[in-house]
C-alpha cells in the first residue's frame, strides 16, 4: 500500500487503511474523527482498534489512556497507524511505541494484512530490538552440546547474557542475534504479532446510572471521546475476566490458552454497549443509535438504550430501548437479555 508523500493527510490515511482492511476480510466501523478511536475492525476472532495519524507524536497521554482501556474491554488489539514522528517517517516492518501502544506505519499494517508477514524488530530509545525465544535458544544450544560460557564466548558476550536471554523472550541487539543465529545456524527471534491482543487494561470509572442496570448486577463504566456512553459489564464477569488477566500477566507461558479463555467468557453477553436518555432530542437519539449500531457489529457485544420516557417504538434505528420502570420489575440479568433479544427481533422485522 504506497501512498504518494505529496498526498500523505489524515483523510487518506483512514481511507486507504479502511479499504486495505475491507478488501481482505474484515468488517469495518465507521470513521470515528472525534473520539480516541477511528476505526474498529474485525476478521473471525481477530478484533483490531486503530488511531490514525500524519504524526504518531500527536498521540496525547489521555488519548492512548482511553484507547488503551477500551481495546482492554472489548479485548481488541489497539495500534497506531501514523507515517512519521516528529522528526523521522517510519520505516517499514519496525514496531514503535507510543504510551504503550504499538505504533507502525501503513505499509507495516499492509504486509501484516496481505501477506501475513509480521515484523521482528521494534525501536526503543537508543536502537531497534529484536526478542529471543529463549526457550528454542536452550534447545539449539544444548543440541550442539555448548555449555552457556562456550556459546558467550563465540557470540561476545557475557555467561549472565546467554542465561538471561534462555530464562525468558529478552530483548537484544538485531547484531547479537544474527550472531548467535550464525553459531546455532537456525533463526531464534520472535515476530512481533499485532493482532493478538494481550492488553489488560479495561474502563474502570464507575457511574451511577442507570441504577436499574447496576441493581441487576451490572457494573457501568463510563468512557470518554468514544461514540457510546459507557459499558456495562456483568459485574461477576468482570471479577472473573481480572482473575483471568492476572494470570495471563503473571504466567507468560500461559498466555494462549488463557486469551481464548478470556475470549469465550467475554463473548456470552457479559458486555451491553449502554446509552441514556440525558435530555436528548430525538435526532441526536437516532444520531447515537447509528454509532452504538456500527461499534455493537464489530464488537459482537449487544447494545441498548435506558431511557425513561416512553417512545413511539421500543427501538431507535434498530438498537432496543428499555425503559427504567421495566428494569424495576427485573429479578435476574436474564430477564433482560431476553427482552433485548425480543426487541432486537422486533427491531429486524419493522
């Protein structure tokens, strides 16, 4: 994916990035301009949230705070897409880093998407790094019958280096590495893979309201510049989803299993993408409906609104609406599924 620099802009960038991702299989959101997010994309399990920029300096503290927290709840991989910092473009396979969140340019995200190529080396202040897989490092050491002083000693560099890099995926010099992949005569770094997500980040501000939705044992976490109101989560799913989390950043060796552990629980209705009334007119009600409609598809999490005053249908666009006297009369979260799906249903066939 080549773009022209006399051409480079924001709006050709999410242009061109949303095509690339829709000619190869995934269902794309909607542009979002305003909000810390521009576009959600998915393909199979594979859920991506991406902020596109000219310059990925640009990139504020609160804005990849928030962008963190919402990939983290709905256990979407969150990137950067930009062409240059503040004073180099980016080169092509080399992962940046920008408040934690991986930064690469357009033609890295186009050799991930097109010819599943994933790129090895990253940059940090003071070089590009590449990750050893210690574990095949020992195997091919031992295989050749190489103490860990005789391998440092043909690498240059020191016993404690040899150790460290085998007890765990450390970060070295691409150098170093091309040196002991001479001695052991096989490949021993790790791709960086973009698309899965380890983030365990998740919205944590918790508000008031709707309190029919808190009775019923959901927690309602607000969240800032994104196109919905917040994000409500049944709240023994959230004790169990940071359970899960935990292990994940404490057990490196687990970390597959437990993602598609994470991924299952969080894919039986556990989140509501949540809208209210707050004086709204009707237009700006429909207006909201369209977003909360787009992220809902994407994100494969059900959406609703709470409001309190009656509409002429229980729905807006095709999102259902429940009304708070019928959330009181609820005993069980089940009770509201069941109505949202009776709603959506009827929402359809309208």
């Amino acid at each position: 994916m080549k773009i022209d620099n006399f051409q480079i802009n924001r709006e050709n960038i999410l242009n061109d990035v949303n095509t690339l991702l829709t000619t190869y299989g995934f269902q794309t959101s909607d542009i979002y301009d305003r909000s810390c997010f521009d576009i959600l994309a998915r393909k199979d399990d594979i859920l991506i949230i991406l902020k596109i920029l000219v310059n990925i300096d640009s990139l504020t503290a609160a804005q990849a705070e928030e962008l963190s927290k919402v990939a983290g709840t709905f256990l979407a991989s969150p990137m950067i897409i930009g062409f240059k910092s503040k004073h180099n473009y980016l080169e092509e396979d080399i992962v940046y880093e920008r408040y934690e969140i991986p930064a690469i340019s357009p033609q890295t995200l186009c050799n991930i998407i097109v010819n599943n190529i994933h790129p090895e080396l990253f940059a940090k202040r003071g070089g590009y790094y590449v990750k050893i897989n210690g574990k095949l490092l020992k195997e091919l050491r031992e295989k050749k019958n190489l103490s860990l002083k005789e391998l440092a000693d043909i690498s240059h560099v020191s016993r404690e280096t040899i150790y460290r890099y085998e007890q765990g995926n450390s970060q070295t010099y691409p150098e170093t590495a091309l040196k002991l992949e001479e001695v052991l005569n096989s490949p021993i770094t790790l791709s960086i893979n973009l698309l899965e997500s380890d983030n365990i980040n998740s919205l944590d501000k918790r508000i008031q309201e709707p309190i029919e939705l808190i009775k019923l044992g959901y927690d309602v976490k607000t969240s800032n510049k994104t196109p919905f109101d917040a994000i409500s989560e049944q709240q023994h799913a959230s004790k169990e989803l940071t359970k899960l989390r935990q292990k994940l950043e404490s057990k490196l060796d687990e970390i597959e299993k437990l993602t598609k552990e994470i991924n299952k629980q969080a894919k039986n209705n556990n989140i509501l993408i949540t809208n209210m009334e707050r004086n709204r007119n009707e237009n700006k009600l429909k207006q909201i409906a369209h977003q909360t409609e787009d992220i809902s598809s994407i994100t494969e999490n059900d959406a609703l609104f709470v409001l309190e005053h009656k509409q002429e249908k229980d729905f807006i666009n095709k999102t259902p609406v429940i009304y708070t006297w019928e959330l009181k009369d609820m005993n069980k979260i089940e009770d509201l599924l069941k109505l949202i799906k009776e709603r959506k249903k009827e929402a359809e066939h309208s």
